[in-house]
C-alpha cells in the first residue's frame, strides 16, 4: 500500500511539473519533493499541530517579517491561518497568481525579491 501511495504521489507531482511549466532548475527539486518520506511527514505534522496547540499571538517575536502564501480563496482555512499570521506578526501576507504550495519553485524570482526585499528591512532595523 505504501509503494502505490508514494508512486501515486509521484504520479501527481509529474502532472502538476507539466502543467507548471517549472524551469529545470525547479522542476528537479519539485521531483524529489514527490518523493517524500510519508510516515516522516505526518509525525512532522502531529508534532507542528502539538506544538501549535499552545502558541498565542502574544509568543511571537516581534522582527521584520512576511508571510508567503500560495494563490487560494480568502475562504480557505489555510489562507485564513496566513491572514491571522501576517496580522499577529504586523508582516505583510504576499501572494502571486497561480502560486501553489511549493511556490519557491513555481514563482522563485518573485520568492527571491521578497527574501532580499525582507532582508533589507532588517538590516535597516538592525542598523537602528
């Protein structure tokens, strides 16, 4: 069962590489992505959502910041936690049409402008 899971998975991540169009500098990380560690991904996820259990706004540090998020409805549950996450940081939430999850690999230019652009905000708050 889980060989058809994991070839399955690898099925659907070649899918979404075609119809991304990534360029081969991305599409060859997007590949190996397809082939993660399932069992390792959840006890990741059942030790984030323990860890989250008890996080409150007032925990977070107050640093520059921004938060990244993929191209999905204002309704969604995942976009709405970004929401309440950019306005618990004072952080910008930022988000490019068609961005998905991955979206380092399927709009890395725009990634990597906000990473200096972020970068430079704290070095001018550091330099204060």
């Amino acid at each position: 069962m889980r060989r058809l899971l994991a070839a399955a998975l690898r099925a659907s991540f070649a899918r979404q590489r075609r119809r991304l169009r990534l360029r081969p500098d991305c599409a060859a990380p997007h590949a190996r992505i397809g082939d993660l560690d399932i069992p390792k991904l959840a006890r990741a996820v059942r030790g984030i959502t323990a860890l989250s259990a008890g996080l409150r706004d007032a925990d977070l540090p107050r640093v520059p910041a921004v938060v990244v998020t993929a191209d999905r409805k204002p309704t969604d549950a995942i976009r709405r936690s970004h929401t309440r996450l950019a306005s618990a940081l004072d952080a910008p939430l930022i988000s490019w049409p068609d961005a998905a999850h991955n979206l380092q690999l399927d709009h890395p230019d725009e990634t990597l402008a906000t990473v200096r652009e972020l970068l430079r905000r704290v070095k001018a708050a550091t330099a204060s």
